[in-house]
C-alpha cells in the first residue's frame, strides 16, 4: 500500500503472510505479516489495513482493544478502521544507517482473549540525501616534474542513502592536463581518482581550479560538488613510495586509547630533504592518531562495534622536495561480548486472578542484545521456584505464563526474576525482576476458631448481658473475608428464640434476652452461622450449647412434716419406753436448686431437751439420743432449721411436735367445740364444776384485791373488761395456735350449767386483747380461772386431786452444729422460758378424764380416742401426741383410779408407739 497521498507508485503496499507453526512449546499458531512502505511517509499515512489482515472484523475491534506494542512509537492502530498508521517520520538513514535492508519488527496485541501477532514493515530508501563532500574547496600540490599517469586519490562525497539512491559516479570539469577515474573499494563505496594526462609546466601555469561533481544514482539524481585547487610545484625526480597501497588490520572494540593499531612505511630515493618524507591523515582523524615521524597509527578514542565496524583512512607520505604517496588503511573492528542482554516487559498484567487457569498469558517478554553473533544470542529462564514459565513466541521474543495454580492466602504476590544470558565466550546476563499481585477470590469460607462452644451462664443474669463470644476468621481480603453472625437453628421454639438470646452480625457477640432460670430452663443449644460477604457467599456453621448455672435463689422447701389446714403443726408419738437411736420421724426437705445449693443439711436450733434427740446432719432422721427420764416432760417441742450448702446459705425451719405416749389415750384429752352432751356424765360434770368454782372464788377475791390496789394508782380501767358480761361468751376456738413458741396454747374455761352436767369448753374473746394486759379471765393465757355464766348447773360438787406441774425447766442448744455423723452437740444450753400454763393443762386433763370414768362406757368430747382434741387443734392431733394421765388420777368418793378405759373394752394393750405419725383427721363415732 502506498502512502496516504499516494504520492510514489512504487511506494504501495505488498504484504506479504507468512503463516508458520510455532514450536511445540508454543502455546498459539502466530502468523508475522509484512508490510513494505518509502521512508519519510507524512504522519497518518496508512501502512495497511492491519486487522483485516488479521481477519478481524471492524465490529469486534472495540473488544479486542488492537494496539502496538513496540519500543519506539512509529506506528498505531485506528481504533475505527483497524488500519496501521504511521505516527512519526520515518528516517531509513536515522534508523537503519548503511543497513542494506531496513525493517521494523514489533507486536500487535488483541485483547478478549489476549494474543501477539508479529508485524515486520520494511522501510524502502528514499532519495533524499544529496552527496556531500566535507569541504567545498581543498587543495592539491603536483611536482611539474610528475609524469602524466601519475594518479592522486580526491577526497570522498558522503551520501546517506543506499542502493542507486547512494553516491554512484564523480565528475570532473574539463581540463586538457587532468582527468578523473572512478574506483571503487571492497565495500562497494565509489571514491575517485585525479589522473594526470600530460606533464605540468609550473612556470606557465602554477594553478588548476578544477569543479568536482559527485552524484548518486536517483530518480532524479541528486549531486553534490567541490573545487578542486592543484598547485604546481617545483620538480621532485622521486616520489616517495608506500610498502603497501593498502593496509588491513582487525582490532578489538574495547582495546583501550593510546593502542598501537599499524605502522605504515614509505621510502623516497632521493637524497638530502627530499628523502625526508612526513606522514599525515589526508583527512583528518577523531578515532585514531597518527605519528607524523614514524607512521604509527594508535586508538584515540574508545571503539564501538556497535556504532562502526570498519575504518578506511588514507594516509599520506610526502618528502622534502613535495613529492606526495598515498596509501589506504582499513581497519575492522571486532565485536567483544561487551554488551548486556536487554530484557523488557510488555502488556504486563500485574493483577492476575488466584483461580487463573494453568496456562494464562501473563506479559510479553522481549530481549536484545547489541552484540553480534554468538554474543548476540540471548537464552531466558526464570530464577526460583514460582508458579510461572516463560515460552518462547518468536526470535527475542518469549510468553510468561501461569504453571500451576495460585493460591493469594498462601502466597499473595511473586516477585518474578527473569534473567537472560548471552552465548558469549564470557557470558553476560541481565536479570529483570517484575512484582505480580494475586487478586482475591472468594474461595474460603470462614472457619470457627472453636470446633463448638460451651458457654456457662448463671441464672437470674440481667437481661442485655453479654454472655459469650463467637469468632470466626477468613482469610480472604475486603468482603470475601468480612464475616458476618446470625443464629440459624435452636432446640428452643423458633418462636421464642428471640426473646432467649441473641448475637450481634458484627462482633459475634451473644447477649441474653431475659434474665435465665435454670429451674425452668437448665440448657439450650444453638447453631450459629458465620458468612461471609463474597459472591457467592460462603458460611460455616457451629454449635453453642448453653449451660445455665444454678445460684442459690431457692430456699429448701419442708415436705414433712406438713402443717395442718388450719396451719397449725402436727404431733408425733414416741414410745415411752423408746431406746436410744430410736427414728422418731424424719424431717424431709426439698431445694429446687442444684448441686451444692441443693445440698441440704439439718440443724436443731431450739429443743424442750437439748439432749433427748439426735437429728441427722445430711438425713433430717430424728432418734432418740436417750431414753426418757423422770423430770423430762412428756410433751418435747423440737425447732429445726433445714440449710441449702449455698453461699450465703438459705434456709427454712420446721417445728416438731413430739409426745412421749404408749397409747392413743394417753396424749391430752379431746377438748371438743361443742362437745356432745351425755346424761350419765353431767352430775360428775357439775361436782367438779362447783369444786373448781369455789376454789376459783377465793382466786378472784385474791385478785379482786389486787387489782383494787392497782387502780387505786392507775386510772386505766382496762382491768376490768374481764367481769364484763358480754366480753366472753360459749364458742369455739380462742385463735389459732402458735405452736412455734415451744409450748401449746391451752386456754379453757369452767362454767356451771343448768342441766347439772360438767362442761369444759374453750371460750372465744370478741374483742381483740392485748398481750400486755393483765387480764385474768376470758381466753388468753394469763387466766388462770376463766369463769362465766352458762345456761347449765351442778349439784353434785367432788373434790379432784391433780398431778403436779410439769417439770418447767426445760433446756434448748442455742448453737447446736451439726457433725458428720449428724449427732448433735448440747454444750451451748440455755433455759427454755417459763410456761405457767402447763399446770392449768394438766388440770384441764384431769377434769376431762374424771368425767369419763364416771362413766366407764363413754368417752370425753366429740369421739373415740381423739379426747376432744380433734375439734380443737385438727384432725392430724389425736390421743397419740398426748400422754395418758388418767392413770394417775384419783376420784374422791370412788375407789378406782382413771384407766385407758377404751383400750380394756377394745381388749388391746396401749400402744408402743412406732414413732409413725397418728392422725385424726376424721371424728369418731361413739
């Protein structure tokens, strides 16, 4: 293809497609396409239609990105057309020099997928130097006495241009005593020579001017031309004469100044100062020197192969008498391995993916070495142990590829050293080291630094705590390795999964909704999921199992014994007879904690008897510890406290009730509500009703004075409510009994009936009283005689004779510990409080019994064996918890004494009392 202008018809395009095989390591068919176009073409001349030589269509140019990839910008590509475009002058001689064949090679890249193609445009001379001659005039001295033939050596025209373009013939102007012979050297270069054609005449021309034309072979031809100025001198019979016409040396490029290259020699016959012959450069010399005296010739200057490879100089011998001998001296430079391989790098692709395929093109190398031959012959390798190989594409030319696969967490990113070696006798070699970075693929999922977790949690934690921390790690860069936290499953309800725990997508953090309860909830487990946010997203899931630990935040619980529906404790039996280590009852007691804060232990804080039972520390089993003694009460009122092993501890009490009895008979009597009336039993009833009166007749005078005396100093008249009529009235139950103070609350009252039977009931205030009155009638216990008005009466007084009191000093531990065998230690003793009110208890039995064995079929209040005390303390309290002190009673007018008559007409014995607990929760018929 021509130029743009079309200016020359021979400067058309004439590509030429030379398709070949690379070699078998080569990993593509390339195909190198010529092109052949003049020098000097303008900028945007179009070389050729480069993609459709490449078959490549207009429409696929914008993806495949088709450019140039060389080191020196003269071409490009039309982004529209595809058409290859000169981009700056094209100078043969400024690129090529002399070179006989000037072309330019360099690489097309096409990009999706990304492939080289070779380009090589052949650069044509153009003829456009014109022969220079490096003087316009120079100077020549001819003896007259020279003898025509006699031929002088002229200085030479330089034309850059090559070919029929360079310098092809000189000219001289016409003269009848000199004309011109053309000559021509090894090299081909033209230099002409001045011939004399007859002999000079100094006395009738000392001067010649003569016109010198040097022109090239071009279309049109281009000339150059210098004048030519020949003195004639005075005659010289002998000129002087070199040894050689030409002398030939080859010399080293790098041999240092001051070398001695040759020596040329001339002789002259002559005698005397024409035989003195002076040497010089007919031109003169930068590179090489020339010693005027001897004719030795040195280096001036440091030799390149590189930029000449061969020196002709003329040197001249001329003697005293001006005779002048010329001869030619050519020197060749020889190339030394003195240049290093060059190593460039183009269309690098410095971010390469880590799932890049084996065999992905990564740069285009190319090498060059300035040197010649074996020394310009270049091998590439690539230094250490890398993923990566280089391939050779062309001449100079190798592919750096992927050779595995890459991995950027292991390693993300190689520094890759290619290193190229010539094949001189000295090797040189450059190494060139690129940085290639491994971009992220999201191609780890995140992995839990724990394979599960367990976390502990006590109960009762406040809700928005922090309870736990997940954490997870990736090792991708920017979002493929930012992890995100979410609860993906649970064993608790989906519903209720979010009002337990929670974690925050961030941190990992696990928070607790609400405050946990391990009675209720002991443990859950959780599934947790860590994701990252690559594409597609990768996750990794564990499991977290949730430990609720218990506090103690549960005092024990006492299951036995149980108190009665009205609240008031129960009582148990104990044999009289009962040996030491008898199991009285057990104390069981329950903790909804676990562990340690479940572990219960049994202590006694307040006993009757310090001494008289045993309580187990780890058991709760209540023995005897001795046997019962004569001054001990029958009645024995056991505190125990139940303790958890908690820190601090917590702890709950139980109060038992213990009476030593060996029948049912013997516990107290039943004191019914309303007890049933019986016509045999009433006149027994009224004589001691009328005994009991009279004796509490002389009481109240006593007390009538007394409190005379009191208000005679107090105005208060709260004294006095007890004498009111309505103050007391016949009911039920006074209030419900306190058993916890270690003594039951016995409050009766006689009263005189008008049916003359005996009635003893229990009377019931309206009125609220205080506790810090001294009230000595009604139902509190400081009344010792509680008298009032009955609608019945007796006429048959009999005088009773009761038992003693109760021994009243009882003794409590008030730090009893435990030991670990649960035996209890009674050192720290204290006296238990003063009960008065024993005495009227025992007066209270002593009525019922003796009205029950006035008749010996019947019995005393509501039922059978119960003595009334159902009807007053609650089913659970019958006869067993009460000794039988009937047999110690005797009835004035009557020679029997009180006996367990119920238990002679059943025909049994009484009872040994198994310390099984006796309940009467339902009346007995009689």
């Amino acid at each position: 293809m021509g130029s743009g202008a079309g200016e020359r018809s021979w400067a058309e395009r004439r590509p030429v497609l030379f398709p070949f095989l690379l070699s078998l390591f080569c990993l593509a068919l390339s195909e190198q396409i010529r092109y052949r176009i003049p020098e000097e073409l303008p900028e945007g001349s179009v070389v050729g239609n480069l993609a459709k030589d490449l078959r490549l269509s207009v429409h696929e140019l914008p993806t495949r990105k088709l450019r140039v990839s060389s080191e020196k910008p003269y071409f490009t590509v039309s982004a529209e057309s595809g058409e290859l475009l000169v981009s700056s002058r094209l100078d043969r001689e400024q690129i090529c020099g002399k070179k006989p064949a000037c072309a330019l090679e360099f690489e097309a890249v096409a990009e999706n997928p990304l492939n080289f193609y070779h380009v090589n445009v052949e650069i044509e001379d153009v003829n456009d130097h014109t022969p220079k001659f490096t003087q316009s005039s120079f100077e020549l001295q001819i003896s007259e006495s020279t003898p025509p033939g006699t031929r002088f050596i002229l200085e030479v025209a330089e034309d850059a241009d090559i070919g029929l373009n360079s310098l092809q013939t000189y000219k001289l102007s016409l003269s009848p005593s000199f004309s011109l012979v053309n000559k021509e050297k090894q090299d081909g270069s033209k230099y002409p020579e001045l011939a004399l054609e007859k002999p000079l005449d100094r006395e009738q021309q000392s001067y010649h001017r003569l016109v010198l034309t040097a022109s090239d072979g071009g279309d049109p031809p281009l000339s150059g031309t210098t004048e030519l100025q020949i003195q004639v001198t005075d005659a010289n019979d002998n000129p002087p004469v070199f040894s050689q016409d030409v002398y030939r040396v080859s010399l080293g490029e790098n041999v240092p100044p001051g070398t001695t290259v040759l020596q040329v020699s001339a002789t002259d016959q002559d005698e005397g100062i024409n035989s003195e012959i002076t040497y010089s450069f007919y031109r003169t010399g930068q590179v090489f020197g020339l010693n005027s005296k001897t004719g030795e010739i040195t280096t001036l200057n440091p030799l390149d192969f590189e930029e000449i490879k061969q020196y002709s100089i003329v040197v001249e011998g001329r003697d005293g008498g001006g005779l002048v001998a010329q001869c030619t001296v050519e020197i060749s430079i020889q190339d030394e391995n003195d240049n290093r391989p060059d190593v460039t790098f183009h269309s690098l692709v410095e971010m390469i993916l880590e799932s890049a395929l084996p065999g992905t093109l990564i740069a285009l190398i190319k090498v060059h070495d300035r040197d010649s031959g074996e020394n310009g012959e270049v091998n590439c390798r690539l230094e250490g142990e890398v993923p990566f190989q280089i391939i050779s594409s062309s001449k100079n030319s190798y592919k750096l590829v992927t050779d595995g696969t890459l991995d950027r967490e292991q390693t993300p990113e190689y520094n890759v050293t290619i290193t190229a070696t010539d094949k001189g006798k000295s090797p040189l070699f450059t190494s060139r080291t690129v940085t290639l970075h491994i971009t992220d693929v999201n191609d780890n999922p995140p992995v839990f630094h724990q394979a599960s977790y367990v976390v502990h949690v006590a109960e009762n934690n406040p809700p928005g705590a922090s309870i736990a921390q997940v954490s997870a790690s990736d090792p991708d860069l920017g979002p493929n390795g930012h992890v995100s936290y979410s609860i993906v499953a649970s064993d608790l309800e989906p519903r209720a999964l979010s009002s337990y725990v929670s974690v925050s997508a961030q941190s990992g953090v696990l928070f607790a909704q609400r405050a946990f309860d391990h009675e209720q909830l002991r443990a859950f487990e959780l599934t947790l999921q860590a994701r990252d946010h690559g594409s597609p997203a990768l996750s990794a899931n564990v499991s977290l199992r949730v430990l609720v630990g218990d506090r103690n935040d549960n005092a024990p619980r006492v299951l036995y014994p149980a108190l009665g529906p009205d609240g008031s404790a129960l009582f148990d039996t104990v044999p009289r007879a009962a040996q030491p280590g008898y199991l009285v009852t057990k104390v069981v007691a329950v903790d909804a904690d676990s562990g340690h804060n479940a572990w219960l232990s049994y202590h006694v804080l307040q006993a009757s008897e310090p001494g008289l039972f045993s309580l187990g520390l780890r058991t709760g089993e209540v023995r005897t510890a001795r046997a019962l003694g004569d001054r001990d009460a029958a009645r024995q009122r056991l505190l125990v406290a139940v303790r958890d092993g908690g820190q601090p501890p917590l702890s709950a009490t139980a109060t038992l009730l213990l009476v030593f009895a060996d029948s049912l008979q013997e516990a107290l009597p039943d004191l019914s509500d309303r007890p049933e009336h019986s016509d045999s039993q009433g006149e027994l009833q009224f004589y001691l009703v009328v005994a009991l009166a009279l004796i509490s007749v002389l009481f109240l005078l006593a007390v009538t004075l007394a409190i005379a005396l009191h208000l005679r100093r107090s105005s208060s008249s709260a004294s006095w409510g007890c004498f009111h009529p309505g103050l007391c009235v016949k009911s039920g139950p006074v209030v419900p009994p306190n058993y916890s103070e270690g003594t039951l609350p016995y409050s009766y009252n006689l009263c005189v009936a008008h049916t003359g039977k005996t009635e003893f009931n229990f009377l019931k205030c309206n009125e609220q009283l205080s506790s810090g009155q001294d009230i000595l009638c009604g139902d509190s216990p400081g009344a010792l005689f509680p008298l009032c008005n009955s609608s019945e009466s007796t006429s048959h007084p009999e005088t009773l004779v009761a038992q003693a009191p109760p021994n009243t000093d009882w003794r409590f531990s008030q730090a009893q510990r435990p030991g670990t065998s649960g035996s209890q230690n009674g050192d720290e003793t204290g006296t238990w409080p003063n009960n008065q009110f024993d005495t009227e208890m025992l007066q209270a039995m002593i009525l019922a019994s003796a009205s029950e064995a006035a008749d010996g079929s019947s019995t005393l209040g509501g039922g059978a064996g119960t003595m009334g005390l159902s009807a007053r303390y609650g089913p659970q309290f019958t006869l067993q918890h009460v000794p039988d002190y009937r047999q110690n009673v005797y009835i004035p007018g009557s020679n029997a004494t009180l006996t367990n008559a119920a238990g002679k007409r059943d025909g049994k014995t009484p009872a040994s009392g198994n310390g099984n607990k006796k309940k009467s929760g339902k009346k007995e018929k009689k």
